[in-house]
C-alpha cells in the first residue's frame, strides 16, 4: 500500500459512496486507475465492507453503555459469545485483557431497557460480574482508523 492508496482510502473514509471521478480528481488519477486501486483494496482485505453511519438518537436508540463482563471459566465462554452474536442490544463485543474479558458496547432506548440488557446477560450461565458505564455525551466518534 503507498500513498495513493492512502489518499484513495482517506476518500472513502469521508464518504464512502463517493465516485470514481471525484477521488481520481482528488488523487490525480484516472478513473479506471482509481477502480483498478479500490478493488485491489477489497480483494486484499483492507477495505472489508461499505456501511451507513445510523445516528442512534433518531432511531430511538440514544441510550449508550458500555458494559464489562467478567466469565468465571473459560468454559462458558462459546456460551456467551453465542448469546452475544444474537443479541440485539449489543453492538459490538471485544475480547479484551484485565480484570474482565469482554467489553461490550450497548444502545438502547431507555435507562430502563438497559437495565433489562444488563439483567439478560447476567442470566447468561458463566456471568460471574458486569460493570455498566452509561455514556452522557459522545466528544468523537470515529468508525475507522486513521490512516
């Protein structure tokens, strides 16, 4: 990857449905240059899917946690990895280091309807704690990494 694809992937990142034309413009290349670059992106795995950008508060959903969960043995951790996978309210799931294993990421509509989440995965058997942090305001939210 050289700077082109940089610059070509700093485009996307802006605005992913922007056309051809305009990042050759940007780029200094052809249009077909910039189709050839963006496809050999996606075939190597650096750009891994286009998506829209939802904001949860229209949506009802402006409700935001995080919530730790700590599983007591490794054994009950496909259990809860399954029931994440399905899970609605979670957004995102990452298995970290430290005191607890995952760090779960939840929108909701309500402090009530969180706290029906944080009651769903306690139940989930292996759950020995959680620890909730209630988001009161977003400084920055960026989707991908800077490049």
């Amino acid at each position: 990857m050289d700077a082109t694809d940089r610059k070509i992937l700093q485009c996307l990142r802006a605005n992913a449905r922007e056309n051809a034309s305009v990042i050759g413009e940007k780029v200094n290349m052809s249009v077909s240059a910039v189709i050839e670059r963006i496809r050999k992106l996606e075939n190597a795995g650096i750009i891994r899917q286009y998506t829209v950008v939802l904001d949860m508060d229209q949506l009802g959903q402006g409700v935001i946690a995080y919530i730790s969960v700590a599983i007591e043995s490794p054994r009950h951790m496909d259990e809860f990895i399954q029931f994440i996978k399905q899970y609605a309210p979670v957004t995102c799931c990452h298995y970290v280091t430290g005191e607890y294993d995952f760090y779960l990421v939840v929108h909701t509509d309500s402090t009530n309807a969180l706290e029906q989440v944080i009651k769903d995965i306690k139940n989930v058997p292996g759950v020995a704690r959680t620890k909730t942090q209630v988001v009161l305001s977003t400084i920055k939210n960026d989707f991908s990494a800077h490049i």
